[in-house]
C-alpha cells in the first residue's frame, strides 16, 4: 500500500473514530444499543476538534515547524489551545494546564500533578495524541521513543504514559514500514524502558492485545477507564487482531467507556493499516477540517 495513503488514513481516521465516538463517552458497552453506532453526527462537520484531534494536530504542527518536541514550545501551543477552547479536554491535562497557566514551570508541571495524585494517574491523554509522530519518524525508532516520550512528558508524568504511547507508536512505524508488528518485542523494549515498577504491567497489556477478539474483551468500560494501557490495547488491536475498517471501528465504540478517544486510537490504527481509501466516504464528509488533516498527513510523511 502506498505510504502516503496509510499517513492520510492514520490522521482522518483518528478523527473519523473521534467524531463516532463522542455520542457515546462515558457509557457501558452494555447500554449503548445494537446498531447505534454507526454515523457521524451531523454536528460534528462543523464544530472545532475534541481535545483527541486538536493535541494531535498540535503535535503533527510542531514536529513539521520544530523538528522536534520542545516543552517550552508544547507548553505555549498547549496553553494556547487552553485559553482558546479546550473542548473535550482530560483531568490530568486540565489539572497540569491549569499550573501552566499560572506560571508554573513546564519541565515540572506534569511530575508534580502525578505525585500529588499518589503516582497513580496514568490516564490516556499522551497515547490519544501520539500517532503523528510514527508518520514523522518512523524511519528511526529510537528517535521516535525520544520524541514521544517528550510529547507525552508535558502534561502525563507516569512512565506508563509515555510507554504506552512509544509501543503503539512502534507498532505504526511497523505497519508504515510494510511490516508486521511484533507484539513480543515491543512488550520486552516497553519492559526496559519503562522500569521493573512499570515495565511488567505495561509488557503484559501489549501481549494481551493480541489475545483479545474483539475490543470488549478488554474491559474498555470497566473501572480503568481512560486508563492509558487500555488505549493502547486498543490501537494495537486494531493493527493485529482487527477484521474490516468499519465494523472493527463500530466495535471499539460499542465496546464502551473512553469511546472517543478509544475510536479515535482506534481510528489512526485501522487508518494507517488500510488506508484512507479503506474509510467509509459518509464518514468522510463529515470529518472536520479534512483538509487540513490530510495536508499534514502529507506533510509528516514527505
């Protein structure tokens, strides 16, 4: 498949599974009915991004004018992201903008939010955002565990954070460069990167993505949600275990919980693996801002 048409998929899918998920945020895969899921909202074609588009844009615009994830940089599109319409935006994204915008300072912002909450928050606001920089590095895989780990450094402090976006991110890189992606080895490099503390929790979610056959085998809807190694679980099943672009998309939202961010990791997935062409096109009509979406797309990839 041509690469470019992976890249344009990645980013209009992550929109398309945005925009699907939205209606459904924060509901049990068992209250959302049978055929419910299914069609963008009209509403969507004209509204401004939710946070999982909006973030992703930003990074895909500062790796293309940058070269590179700065937090001074990231610090001042975030905040001016904040300050315009931070629509849809996380807890622990908010709680770490909210010190930024005071002043604080940004290279501590985040590790100080993530210790006051006892070192547990680990929510999925890094890996939601992630996919942009697989279409910019995914030549070079330690420069693109670098950058996303910066990426995910500015507002998501836990190590499984930043892991789980560097193993899904890898895995892009993989699917970009013609190749399987070897669940076995991303599990094992997240071990090490991530620490005896994190790195076995973190191994155990990737392997298991591949166990799962279909996205509510993996509890999306249970207490953990929003929980960083599920969104990741997601993304990776959609690049090994999923069967039809939209069918595979319907069911990550049916499965519940998180289900915008979730179709939307599972959107620049499926997006990536098939293409743009594989995206329905009534969803394509009402994916907002398309245009731009695909000039970056372009852009990321040369």
């Amino acid at each position: 498949m041509d690469r470019r048409d992976r890249a344009r998929g990645t980013m209009v899918g992550l929109v398309v599974g945005n925009a699907l998920g939205i209606p459904f945020e924060g509901s049990a895969g068992a209250s959302i009915p049978a055929g419910a899921v299914g069609e963008i909202p009209e509403s969507e074609a004209d509204a401004p991004w939710d946070d999982d588009v909006a973030l992703a844009v930003m990074l895909a615009e500062a790796a293309i004018e940058r070269g590179a994830m700065e937090v001074d940089d990231l610090a001042a599109r975030l905040l001016a992201w904040y300050r315009e319409n931070p629509r849809g935006i996380g807890i622990l994204t908010s709680r770490v903008l909210v010190r930024l915008d005071r002043g604080a300072d940004p290279h501590a912002a985040a590790r100080e939010v993530w210790e006051e909450s006892g070192r547990t928050a680990a929510g999925n606001g890094a890996v939601m955002r992630c996919a942009p920089l697989a279409l910019r590095w995914w030549r070079d895989p330690e420069r693109l565990a670098a950058e996303t780990l910066a990426s995910a450094g500015i507002t998501h402090a836990d190590p499984r954070c930043g892991w789980s976006a560097v193993t899904l991110n890898r895995a892009l890189a993989a699917v970009l460069s013609d190749q399987a992606p070897d669940l076995e080895a991303l599990a094992e490099d997240a071990w090490r990167g991530a620490g005896e503390e994190y790195g076995p929790e973190i191994a155990e979610a990737v392997v298991a993505s591949a166990e799962a056959a279909r996205p509510a085998d993996l509890s999306l809807d249970g207490g953990d949600m929003g929980y960083t190694l599920k969104t990741m679980q997601v993304g990776l099943w959609a690049l090994v275990r999923a069967g039809d672009l939209e069918a595979s998309l319907v069911s990550v939202i049916e499965a519940g919980g998180d289900t915008d961010t979730n179709g939307a990791v599972g959107g620049a997935s499926l997006g990536c693996r098939d293409g743009l062409e594989a995206i329905p096109a009534r969803w394509l009509e009402r994916a907002p801002r398309r245009e731009r979406l695909l000039e970056l797309a372009d852009a990321l990839i040369g």
